[in-house]
C-alpha cells in the first residue's frame, strides 16, 4: 500500500475537489491510501509529506516556484506530480500579458516535478509544442466529476414542436461566457428556444440582472440536483472563453444529452458524435450555434455521447493506476 497526498490550497474548486473523489475507487484504494493536505495559498515553503507519492492541484505562479522547490528538497523519496487543472492556449491568448515570462514559469515548474499531467490533449499539445514542456513529461488524464447516478437520467426525447431546451451551468464568472450567452438569446423568441442557467460565482448579480428582462431564461443559484435540470433539457451548451477540460460536457454525456460547445482547449475533443463544437466568443457567434441545434438530431446525438463517454471511467482509472505503480 503507497501512501498519496493531494496538495490542494483552493477548496472552492468545485470541479477540482470533486475529481478527487476518484482516489476512493476500489481499483486505486486497494494500492494506495489517498489524504488531502491543505496547504496556505501564501505558503513559501512546503513541508515534510509522509507519502511515495505527491499530487500538486494548486494553480502554477512565480511565487509558488519556491514551494515547488522546497516540496522537492524536504521530500526527495516521493515521487511528485503537478496536475494543470487551468491553464491553456486559450487562457494564455486571453489573460496573459507576457506569453514569454508565462511559459518560462511554466517550464521551470515543469522541471521540479517527475510527471505533468493534462487534464486534455488540447492542452498537453500546447505546453509541448508552444510553451516547450518535454513530451516525456507529459501525461494526459482526464478528470473526473464523481457524479455516478448521472447514468440513470432518462434519455432524451425528440424535440418535434415544443421550444428547444437547453442548459448552461457552472461558475458565474467571465470566462464562461454566460453574459455572451443570456445576450444571444435576446434573439430568440419564447417558443423557439428556452435557457435555464444555475451556478454561483463572483458574476451572479450582473447576469441575474442581465437574464430578468427575458422570460424563456430562467436563472437559479446553485444545486446539487444537477439530475433533474439535465433530465430537463435537450442540450447543454457550454460558451467558455478557455476550458482546460470541461466537466459539464462529461456530465451532459453521461445523462445522454448532446452538447454545443466553445471550439477552445479541451472541450471540442470531448464532442464526437455527441453535438457540435463552434465559435462562441460573441454572442453572433452563439446564436449561430444555437440556430443549428435548433434543427439538429439532439436526441441521437445524447445517446450517442453517453455510448462514447461510458468507457472513460475506467480509462481515467487505469491511467491513475500506472501513476501509482510508477511510485510504489
């Protein structure tokens, strides 16, 4: 039995924290025993980790570049990952100012750990072939959202008359997009397309304001009945700006409802034949896809992403498993 220790410094990351409900499957417990270890986001130094093995989730800075180096020197036995859960070509193209003092960082941080793990293929292209991380280094696993009980969720009836239904959730922050989205669906008219959007975040006020003018967008706070608003829907949409991998695209397979995404980072490779990757940077952008679902085959496109997406689990599993053989 190894002993694995998670690093993570932001539990508000839903996504993040829910992906490491993994650990606890029979097939990994069984070999290594996982404990998260919260750490100080204003931590210079790392400490003493009784542990073969050590998963950093905590986003990459200049500042945490002596956190990574301490974690090395006061645990040279353990080997140690760094899992880049945010960032992408899409957040360098759209959040950073200096591309080459960026990917400088990233590489230094690259070289004080044994394994970079992407959470998509998207993303591993671009620390490889732009930023210049060794392609040995990298390793692609996808996360997990942990949300089992989505397979039981009815599948998708065909739309014929009614308005078409579709679902966007998740962190109410700029890089969803979600402002671009509630804009789109001006318009629309209410037996053509209806939107219900849930989720919190620092941007909850302004786009509940921006959704209150227009009745076919219903706008909720957060849930953890994620079932019931995908059993509802015909497609969820997701409009973000940048997206490492994407989790809401799982989910929205895994319930068998298609998908209309943002053609950025790692959710145009999860579509398959599950719906449509497109242009969503402005709202022209996301009327356009959402024109097409408006005439598209969404019940068949859900059942065939929930077909494609049924194997994943135990693929992230047997991926995790080769990590944890590597540090036994």
């Amino acid at each position: 039995m190894i002993e694995v220790a998670h690093l993570l410094d932001d539990f508000a990351m839903g996504g993040v924290t829910r992906a490491l409900t993994l650990f606890e499957q029979p097939a990994l417990a069984s070999i290594g025993h996982s404990q998260v270890v919260p750490i100080d986001p204003s931590a210079r130094f790392a400490p003493s980790i009784r542990a073969n093995l050590i998963v950093d989730h905590m986003a990459l800075s200049w500042k945490r570049l002596a956190f990574l180096a301490s974690l090395r020197a006061r645990n040279p036995r353990a080997r140690i990952i760094h899992v880049e859960h945010s960032y992408t070509r899409s957040f360098e193209a759209n959040q950073v100012a200096s591309h080459g003092r960026f990917r400088t960082m990233i590489k230094l941080a690259a070289l004080m750990v044994d394994q970079f793990v992407c959470v998509s293929h998207g993303q591993r292209e671009w620390l490889a072939d732009d930023v210049g991380v060794s392609k040995e280094k990298l390793r692609v696993i996808y996360p997990w959202s942990g949300r089992f009980a989505l397979d039981s969720v009815p599948a998708a009836l065909p739309r014929e008359d009614r308005p078409l239904r579709l679902l966007a959730y998740g962190r109410f922050a700029e890089i969803k997009n979600f402002a671009e989205l509630i804009i789109a669906m001006r318009s629309f008219s209410t037996d053509q397309v209806e939107l219900t959007l849930f989720g919190d975040g620092p941007d909850r006020e302004w786009l509940s304001k921006l959704a209150a003018p227009l009745s076919h967008v219903q706008f909720d706070g957060p849930t953890d009945d994620i079932g019931k608003y995908l059993a509802a829907c015909d497609a969820v949409i997701v409009p973000s700006r940048n997206e490492a991998f994407g989790l809401v695209a799982t989910e929205a397979r895994l319930a068998g409802r298609a998908i209309i995404v943002a053609d950025v980072d790692g959710l145009p490779e999860q579509v398959g034949s599950a719906g449509l990757a497109a242009s969503m940077i402005g709202a022209k952008d996301i009327d356009a896809a959402i024109r097409w679902a408006l005439h598209a085959p969404l019940a068949d496109m859900g059942a065939a992403g929930r077909v494609e997406v049924a194997s994943q689990h135990d693929e992230i599993v047997a991926r995790w498993l080769e990590q944890f053989e590597k540090s036994a």
